[in-house]
C-alpha cells in the first residue's frame, strides 16, 4: 500500500524525501501543492521532475479528506468527512469578520456529557495531527475556489481535545506553520471539559491561543450530573487551572456555559457562578441548550437568558450569548457526531 503523505509535517517530509535520495527543498515543493494549492496529484506537480513525480508515485499517495456528506444553511456548512476509515464532522462558519472553522479532535468522545451528541457512542479513536489538519484544508481547498480562506479555527467539534494532547499541539504547530495557512495562534480556541494536568501542559507551552472550557453548572452536585468528568476534576480545581493557565499566558479564558431551561439558568445559580469566577480573567459564554433528539432538556426562556447575564454583568463578569449557527442543519454546538445526523 502506497504511504499517504497528506497531512505530514514539513520536517517528516523531508524525511521521506531524504530516504529518496531527494533535496530537502524538494519537501516544501509538494508541502506547497498539497497544503496550499489544493494539489493532491504528484502528475499536477510541474515543478518537479517527471522522473520524481513517478517515483513518488510508486511509493506514495496524496490523500486528503473524502466527503461523504455535506449540508448548507446559509450560514453554515456542515461535513461529514472520512478521514482513513474514521467518520467525524466539521462546521464552516461565515461570520461579517471571516471564515470560521469548527473541526473535531475525536472520532466520537468518550467524556459521557448528558448533553452531546458527540458521545452517544463512545469513543471510536483519537485523530492525528494530520487528520486535524484535512478538515480545515478541506473546507480551505473549496474556499479558496471563491478566493476566500479560512480565517479562525476552534477545536471544538466532536472529541476531548486535551485527551488527545499530543496530535492537538502538532495540529495547533502545523497550521500556525508557513507551509500550511500560517494562521496566528491568536485565531485558534481550544475547548476542553477540564482535564486539569493538560490545562497546565498547555499553559506551559504559552501558545498565545484562546482557551475555553466547558463549565455548565455552577455546583460540583449539579456539574457531575451532567458532565461525569467533574469527579474526577471537580470545579474548583478546573478554576483554578483556568486561573493559573491565564496568568502564564496573559490571555483571557473563556467559560461555556450552556443554559438548560429549569436545570441551570436561575439567577441562583448566576449568583453562584459570579462567585465562582470572581477574581478571574475570565468572561462568560452562555449558550442556550441545543436539541439532540435523544435527550431530552429544555430551552432556557429567552427572559432567563437575559436575567442570568445580568446577574453576571452586575457582579463584573463579563458576558456573550453565543450566537446560534447551523442549527437547522444539526451543526450546532454539541449536536455533531460521526454518522449523517440529518
Ligand atoms: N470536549 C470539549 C470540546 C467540545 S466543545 C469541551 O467539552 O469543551 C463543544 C461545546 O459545545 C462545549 O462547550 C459543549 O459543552 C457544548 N455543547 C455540547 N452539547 C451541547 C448542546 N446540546 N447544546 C449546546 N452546547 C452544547
């Protein structure tokens, strides 16, 4: 079987070049086909020499990411990609100030939220830096053909980013890196439900990109309920872990907050959760509970959103309702999953 070179780095390319007997160059020749001229053919590679366009192509394939399925809203686009066998989605997003991509990290989840599509069966694999990377080209490659690009990124499709840490920080390295888009790290958001050693593991590294975590209730009773990662990592510590990630970085975290009707969105619990960020550089994103037809949760009244940023707002917390994209097409925040969810 011939070795897919799609989604190896520029260092891993030259590799294989060398053991060709090839310039080291020659590895950011096809680099620049594949990741930036949407070139997956070594025959439409003219800069190289027919003699190594055969060769390579005894030895190697160019495989991006196939499309199995694709919805339009006129927002929003929603793939169903193959990535080597595994099934994930992705999402563009255009908003007024650009082209915004949500990929996932997983094949399935297995953090067992009571909300989200994405775990209803489990965790199948973790995805490559490679296979992080083909989502974005893939929606980048068709952007391109209207002379538009993709301008922000945030891994926050199916799967636990920072339970695949490795393959995340190599994805986040490649396409920061000129061969690839050369997207600032500014443009990046990284979602995670809490993994508290890896939020130190990130902090560490001081990558200037933004970090989100997923908070949902504002008591440890009400947070395992609903998200069992929080016995393991209760929320104070999560806290604590998103303060010392924004001391180290200087960069603002965010907290998701997703507001189910009658479950979380009291001004109570506002006050509660005022209280808990008090003291952080942090603001608040609250999103109003999308539906997965196999849980059933309420939408909060649009009253309760509007009480419940209040109640933050008066206690300095600043505040955003996440404006809702794609949900008409089931590609909404925690509605995506690996199979046709139409
Ligand atoms: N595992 C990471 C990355 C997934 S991000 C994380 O938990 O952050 C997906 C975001 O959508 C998270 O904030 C998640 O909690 C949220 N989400 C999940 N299900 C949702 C639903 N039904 N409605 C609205 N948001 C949801």
């Amino acid at each position: 079987m011939p070795k897919n070179l799609y989604g190896l780095t520029l260092e891993r390319l030259q590799f294989e070049l060398q053991a060709l007997g090839q310039k080291k160059f020659r590895a950011g020749q096809l680099a620049a086909w594949m990741y930036q001229r949407g070139v997956h053919s070594f025959d439409a590679m003219d800069d190289l020499s027919k003699e190594l366009r055969r060769r390579l192509s005894n030895v190697y394939s160019v495989e991006p990411a196939r499309l199995i399925a694709r919805l339009n809203s006129p927002s929003t686009t929603k793939y169903l990609l193959d990535l080597n066998g595994a099934r994930v989605e992705c999402v563009l997003m255009r908003h007024d100030y650009g082209n915004s991509v949500c990929i996932s990290s997983q094949a399935g989840c297995a953090m067992g939220c009571a909300f989200c599509a994405s775990t209803l069966n489990g965790l199948e694999r973790n995805l490559t830096a490679g296979e992080m990377l083909s989502q974005v080209l893939y929606i980048n490659d068709e952007l391109r053909a209207e002379s538009s690009k993709v301008d922000s990124i945030v891994v926050m499709g199916t799967g636990e980013p920072l339970q695949n840490f490795d393959n995340l920080i190599g994805f986040l390295e490649m396409i920061h890196a000129p061969y690839t888009l050369g997207l600032s790290y500014r443009r990046l958001t990284v979602s995670t439900c809490g993994i508290v050693p890896n939020i130190d593991r990130l902090a560490a590294l001081d990558l200037p990109i933004t970090l989100s975590i997923s908070l949902h209730a504002p008591t440890d009773e009400l947070r395992s309920r609903l998200m069992p990662i929080n016995r393991t990592f209760g929320l104070e510590a999560v806290v604590a872990a998103g303060g010392r990630y924004a001391q180290r970085t200087g960069r603002r975290v965010t907290y998701e907050y997703i507001l189910i009707g009658g479950l979380n969105d009291s001004t109570e619990q506002a006050r509660q959760l005022a209280n808990l960020l008090k003291d952080q550089l942090a603001n608040v994103n609250l999103i109003p509970i999308n539906p997965v037809v196999e849980r059933k949760f309420n939408r909060p009244t649009a009253r309760a959103i509007k009480n419940f940023s209040e109640v933050l707002e008066a206690r300095g917390i600043g505040s955003t309702v996440r404006k809702e994209f794609g949900a008409e097409i089931n590609a909404a925040c925690g509605q995506l999953r690996n199979q046709q969810s139409i």
